[in-house]
C-alpha cells in the first residue's frame, strides 16, 4: 500500500493529466452526436474483428478434425459406390476403403516408404492397397495396433499391373529409381496405337487395387522399330510430395480369387 502512495505521489502530474484526458474525452462523446456516432463505430469495429479474429483461430484448430470426417465419409460413399457397381463390368470386385493421414513420407530415396496414422485396430492389414483421390500410392508394408508402413509407388521393389485407358493392353509400371514424378511402364507390345498423352489407369488384375484408377499419362515414348515392347515413360498424376490424405482398399472378394487361382495353378 505504502508502495502504491509513493508511485501516486511520484506520478502525481500525469496521472491527473490522464484522468482530465478521459473526462474531456467523455464530456466530447457525450455532447456530439457526431463523436458519439464515430465513437461507437470504431467500438464495433473493434469489437467485430476481434470476433472475426477469434472464429478464425477456432476454426484453424477445428480443421483437422473436419478433414478427419469429411476423409471417413469420403471412404465410407466409395466403398458404397464400389459395392453398388458390383454389376458394372468395370467394377466386378468391391472394395472397403479405410480412410489415412500420412504422417511420414520418402520420394528421393531408392527404396520410399509412407507411414500412416492407422493401424490394425482400424482394420488394416498387411498387403492391402493405398490410392488417393488422383492415383495409386503403394501397398501396406507393416502394421502396428495403431500405424502402419506402406512399400511406395516409388520403390524398386513396387510393380504394379496397369493398362492402356483407351485400349485396355496392360503392362506392369515400375519406377527407374529417378524423378519421384515418373515412372516406366513394361510389356505393352510396340504394335499398340499409344499417343503421349495416354491414360494409365490399373488392370484390376490383382486383388490389391480397385481396377480403372488413374495413375498417369503418357509423357515419352522411345520405342524403335526393331523393339518388340514399347519403351514408355509417364508423368505421375499425383505429387508425391505434396500428399498428405489416402485410402486403404481392400478386395472384399480376394480369398475367393486367392483360393481359385491357387486351386487351378497346382
């Protein structure tokens, strides 16, 4: 207290200037219309962006859990839609599809890899496909209870059945171990009609990815007129780099294809 007395009596002159400041302030406010009204105005709009300030904060922090909903049901309308067009000859095998954040990422290593922020507990398991809303991605390496690890597109090891969008020849898309926007394709006989600019899209083949997924388009052909395959080269149509959300797909009938195909082969 004493402290306080001491602090008023040294400030003494400007803390009364202060305090004159505000009553003439007040006397103006209250006998002008005019700067009463200017008064009031810049209150509310003080007061409007503060409010404007604090909804956008609140909605920057509420993203991610807007993007989590809105990936589920993204997951939940394609496995709906996969289940509906059971009898569209595009689309024979149904697919699940479980909904991921990627929280690690590789693209200039030889071998890549992608972590997810999902796991067993969420029904992932070990060999399921992972494509996002532009293209294919890898295949699931690992699983944890609560993460897994996915092979990337951008592995030596990745090969993945593909086919000619407009003509539906298929090869096999492996990556040279070069730019994380490109990729070769394998086994398409040179007498195919190809043009750059090509679709590829997967064959549908295997029971890891959902046929007719885009993967890229046709960027170089080096094909000579003694090869017997073409030599393509295409342009990824998803930036590996910049991905951050995917979906894992599981073939709902692949047991039923594992056990025929094993049965006719033995």
């Amino acid at each position: 207290m004493r402290n306080l007395l001491e602090l008023i009596n040294k400030h003494n002159h400007l803390i009364l200037f202060i305090l004159l400041e505000i009553f003439a302030l007040f006397l103006i406010f209250q006998n002008s219309q005019f700067h009463k009204a200017a008064f009031l105005n810049s209150t509310n709009t003080i007061s409007a962006n503060s409010f404007t300030l604090v909804s956008n904060i609140s909605e920057y922090f509420s993203l991610k859990k807007s993007n989590e909903l809105l990936l589920i049901e993204n997951a939940k309308l394609k496995s709906l839609i996969s289940h509906q067009n059971q009898n569209n000859l595009k689309s024979l095998d149904p697919f699940q599809h479980i909904s991921a954040t990627i929280i690690n990422n590789s693209v200039a290593k030889s071998n890549n890899y992608l972590t997810l922020d999902k796991g067993r507990l969420d029904g992932i398991e070990k060999g399921m496909g992972v494509v996002s809303s532009r293209g294919v991605i890898g295949i699931i390496k690992e699983t944890s209870k609560h993460f897994s690890t996915v092979l990337s597109i951008l592995h030596s090891q990745s090969k993945i059945s593909v086919s000619i969008k407009k003509n539906n020849h298929f090869g096999s898309l492996q990556w040279d171990g070069k730019s994380y926007k490109n990729a070769r394709i394998y086994d398409i006989p040179s007498h195919v009609n190809l043009k750059i600019g090509d679709t590829i899209t997967t064959s549908g083949f295997s029971y890891i990815f959902p046929s007719n997924i885009n993967v890229g388009i046709i960027c170089k052909i080096d094909t000579e007129n003694d090869d017997k395959f073409h030599k393509i080269k295409i342009t990824f149509l998803e930036d590996l780099k910049q991905l951050k959300y995917v979906n894992v797909c599981e073939s709902l009938k692949k047991n039923e294809k594992i056990n025929l195909e094993k049965n006719t082969y033995e």
